[in-house]
C-alpha cells in the first residue's frame, strides 16, 4: 500500500513552474511507494496554502525565507532536469523520515 503525503510546490511568481515540479515529483515519487497529493501556489500565497496543514513538505522553484514549519526542498532542478535526483534524494530523505 502506498504512503500518502501532500507536497506543497511553490512556484517563481504564478503556477506553472510548480505544476510541473507537481508533476514529475507525483511520477517519481510514485516509483518509490508514494501517493502524493500536490497544491501549487506562489510565494506570496504560500503562508495562506500551507495554513490548510498536513503537509509533508514544501517544494520550492523560489527562496521562501520565512518558516512555516515544514521541511522545504530546493526543486529548481526538477525544472532544468540537471538536478532531478538530488531533489528526489533530498524529498525521500524527508519523507522517508515521516
């Protein structure tokens, strides 16, 4: 059985570089045993998206500086392909936590 998580991924300034990062992160994770739920938003909705809880952690395309209290991965890679395993590494080391 697969181990739900949500993924809050955070985009540049709108939602289409999250809804890619959505995308690959719900294929590949898939892969490793994980039924993920995403919502993308941008940086300035983030603190209102992740007021909803029960997030596992945040995907971010953007720096977020502040601290909502969960776990934040650098996913750019996800969207320039130079980096995909190191952003699948630094997600499944969190959730895999979990």
């Amino acid at each position: 059985m697969a181990k739900h998580v949500k993924i809050c991924c955070v985009c540049g300034s709108g939602t289409v570089s999250s809804a890619m990062v959505a995308s690959k992160l719900r294929e590949k994770l898939a892969e490793h045993g994980y039924d993920v739920d995403t919502v993308e938003c941008s940086p300035i909705s983030a603190e209102s998206t992740l007021s909803a809880g029960g997030f596992s952690l945040m995907a971010c395309v953007s720096p977020v500086y502040q601290d909502f209290g969960v776990p934040k991965v650098n996913a750019v890679g996800m969207l320039t392909g130079l980096a995909e395993d190191q952003v699948l590494e630094d997600c499944l080391k969190i959730l895999d936590a979990e």
